[in-house]
C-alpha cells in the first residue's frame, strides 16, 4: 500500500461502503490528540486499506458511517468538555441518535487523572454514543492518562497491530524531552498583591531546538532537588551512571531518580535497581505557554509561583523559580498546538488575563516581526504591577502593532471586574471588528475567565457565529 493512500480530509476512493477502509478521526485541543492520529494511521499503511485521516469536527455520523473501521483519537478538554474544534459537532449530532450498524470502531481517549471526576470524559461518552448508534466495538476505550502513559499506549499499538498495523508503543509516542539551559529568571510582578510571577528563559544545548511557531507549547518536566537525589545515590550506594529503559527511551538512573517520586528509605531495602526503576512514580509533566519566538535566541515563559496551603511550592513553577539553579538543566518536549497558531494577518483580538499574557504576548511579537498592523489587546490582571512587559505593549502602541489596548486590574474595583467585564462593554466595536473587519480572536489564560469571555463573545456575536469561527480557524484558545 502506498503513501497516496494515506488521505488527509478527503473524500473516500469509489469502493463499496466500508470495504476495507480506516478511518482516523481526530479531535484535539493542543495537537497531542491529532500527532497520535497521525502516527497510528501511518502504521496502518501497511494493512492493505485505505486510510483517511480527518478532524471530527469536520465530519458528520454519515461520513462516519462510511468507514468500514473508526478509529477516533480524542482528548477531553475544560470540565469534561470536548476540544473546540468538536463542539459544534457534539451540539449537532451527539444529542441525537445516529446509524452505525456497518461500522467497528475504537477510541483513544486522552487525560489527566488529576481531573478524576472528568477523566477522559469526552472520549468516554463518544464511545458510548457510536455504540447505541449500533457500532461494534473493536475492544473497550482505551483512557491515556497525561502524555507517558506506556501502559494504555502499549494496549491501543496491540489492537492497532491485529488491524495489520505495523508499530511500536515508542512510535506512537512523543520524543525523549530536550535539555535546555535555565538560563535567566527575573520577578516580573514586585510589590503585587498577589503571587509572584516570574519570567523564566531557556537556551537549548542543542540550537537546533529552537524551532517552533507562536502559540506552541512547552512541556517541562520537573526535577527534585538535586542535592535530594544526590543524597539518595550516596545513602544506596547507586550508580547514577547506569542506563536503564525508561519511558521508552534509555535514561541515566539519576535523571529517573530526579523525575520521580523519591521512596523512603525502607521501601529500597533489599530489592534491586531494576525492580526499583519499574515502580518509581514519575512527577509527571507542566505545560506552559510559550511567550517567545525562535529568533528571540531562546524561549521564554511567564511562570506563576504556586504555594500551596502548607508552605511549600507547586512542582512545576517550584522547580523553574526556586529549586533549578541558574545554569541548570531543564528537560522539557515541545509540543506543536495548531489550534493557537496564528489564524492569519488581518486584524487581530487578542483577550485573556493572568499568565494567559505568555500567550498573547508571542503573537503580538510575531506580527510586529512581520510588520503587521491593528491589533486589539483586552487583558486583565489583579493590580497594575502584574501588567507584564509593559514596556513591550508600549512600544507596539506607538509603532501601530496595537491598534487598542483595554485593561482592567479587579483588585482596583468593587465590586470586582474583570476581562469577560471588558468584553461586554466594548460589545458594538467587537461586534464591527469581527463582522465589517473580519477580525479572528484568541484567547489564553484560565479555564473560568475563558468561559466568562465566551459568554459575553456569543451574546456579541452570537453563538452560531462563534461556532463558525471556531471552524473556520478565527477563534482559538489556548486556556488551562
């Protein structure tokens, strides 16, 4: 079977219904979802099928009902939400029941388990929705927690591979993460009311890293003290040298030790590395909104320190703020994030509040490097010394990148207001951008200020009219 036979959104070759045909439905919110697609329907290449590969949202149950197999790869978005570019798909069809007595089907439901009440949520109920439409499950749904779940992976490139793939649970999953330098880190906020936040910049060891497209996304993984786990080697007398085969890729012992959860003492007594290795509990990962661009010479994040109610540091912006040392390595993947790429060169409405600025800020940054002009900024935060790189946003507004600027600080007002209060009262000139100017909008930030911001957009615009934009690519968000 050839490439050609690898179809991206296209409509199926002249064969009679099913026969022999897969197809990959995608739906993904930070393109996690849609490069696994990808890369199962390139090992299904060899099956002797044709393969069509499309996002959901673009699909209809009839078009769904035409593939003699369905494979749907999909993360759960929000409160259990499906990603954006399938909302407009769940409103019209999954209220409903549809016919897919023809078809076989499986879904790969992707998660966190942090979030146990909405744990793969969407992917769960569009399982149930194909099979009370009729489809015959090819095998239960498969929920992959975060990006690094080798089990729940292992299990989907198991019945990939009785479907004639040819794969291997590290082809599916993503690359080993960079080491970059921690090279900077500056208080961006003093004198706030509220948490720190802080900038943080990274240069890779590799230059060829800095490669990515505003709107990506940094996965850091978070280490443990150094000096902790350096403790522990001594205290077991360990080889932190030693390579062993970790999250499919081979990994020195003290880089495992320094992403993991470090067992007691008692726990290590009398069993051996590699028994140890297997059982470590990794810390997992932290995504972070890009705010820099490649030709910046390095990447550059907007961190909030998190202090938990004890005293002590959340894991992510712990390890970026206070516990690496300047100089220190920092492992982090990037991960592409199509859905907040730029939608394009005319005007621009970019709204969002709090660290959501990482977000913003790198857009704005690629369009003055391309010269492009009349961009609209709403932001708000708690109080004017958390208005980050100011100087920055002032000389866009005197070189024309920023069109408008609106700003809101809620600690300066009671009651409270806050950007979605921005949003509402500036209605008529959004409503004229959007309609007269063709303006697309993005947002970044918080997972409540985006629902707040999204009311008020369909009260502006309406709802219909959101939901077109959202498939036409001219209203995306990356929010958290």
């Amino acid at each position: 079977m050839s490439l050609f036979s690898l179809l991206r959104g296209k409509s199926w070759p002249k064969t009679s219904r099913g026969a022999g045909k897969i197809l990959v439905a995608f739906a993904s919110q930070t393109g996690a979802a849609e490069a696994i697609a990808w890369r199962s329907a390139n090992a299904l290449i060899g099956a002797g099928r044709f393969v069509r590969v499309a996002p959901l949202g673009s699909l209809d149950p009839a078009q769904l009902a035409e593939a003699g197999t369905l494979l749907v790869v999909t993360s759960t978005y929000g409160a259990g939400e499906s990603p954006d570019s399938a909302r407009a798909f769940v409103r019209r069809h999954m209220g409903s029941r549809a016919n897919f007595s023809g078809i076989a089907f499986a879904v790969l439901a992707l998660g966190d388990r942090k979030y146990d009440a909405t744990f793969c949520q969407f992917g769960r109920g569009l399982d149930r929705w194909l099979a009370t439409g009729g489809g015959r499950r090819l095998f239960d749904v498969v929920c992959v927690d975060a990006d690094d779940d080798d089990a729940a992976m292992a299990r989907w490139c198991e019945q990939l591979s009785r479907l004639g793939a040819r794969c291997s649970v590290e082809s599916l999953m993503p690359g080993a993460p960079q080491d970059w330098v921690l090279a900077e880190r500056r208080l961006l906020n003093p004198g706030s009311a509220g948490g720190e936040s802080w900038g943080v910049a990274l240069t890779p060891k590799n230059p060829a890293h800095l490669s990515w497209t505003a709107g990506d996304i940094a996965e850091v993984w978070p280490r443990n003290d150094p000096a902790e786990v350096e403790a522990f080697i001594t205290r077991h007398e360990l080889d932190g040298a030693t390579l062993f085969k970790w999250k499919g890729h081979w990994t020195a012992l003290a880089t495992i030790l320094a992403m993991s959860r470090l067992p007691a003492d008692h726990e290590v007594a009398g069993i051996s590395v590699q028994w140890l290795v297997e059982r470590l509990e990794w810390l997992g990962s932290r995504e972070y909104s890009i705010a820099s661009l490649p030709e910046d010479g390095c990447m550059e994040l907007l961190v909030r320190k998190a202090v938990k109610d004890d005293g002590s540091l959340g894991l992510g912006s712990g390890w970026l703020v206070a516990t690496c040392p300047v100089g220190g390595i920092v492992s982090l993947r990037l991960r592409p994030n199509p859905n907040f790429h730029p939608p394009g060169d005319g005007p621009l409405i970019l709204i969002g509040a709090g660290t959501g600025m990482a977000g913003l800020r790198v857009h704005l940054k690629y369009r003055a490097r391309k010269g492009l002009k009349g961009a609209w900024l709403l932001f708000g935060e708690r109080g004017r010394a958390d208005l980050y790189y100011r100087e920055e946003l002032a000389a866009w507004q005197q070189d024309g990148t920023l069109a408008r600027t609106d700003l809101v600080f809620s600690r300066e007002h009671d009651p409270r207001r806050y950007v979605q209060h921005l949003v509402t009262e500036a209605g008529g000139d959004i409503r004229d951008w959007v309609t007269a100017r063709g303006a697309a909008i993005l947002v970044c930030g918080g997972v409540k200020m985006a629902a707040g911001v999204e009311t008020a957009l369909a009260a502006i615009v309406g709802e219909d009219a959101l939901e077109v934009m959202t498939q036409d690519g001219r209203y995306r968000r990356d929010i958290y």
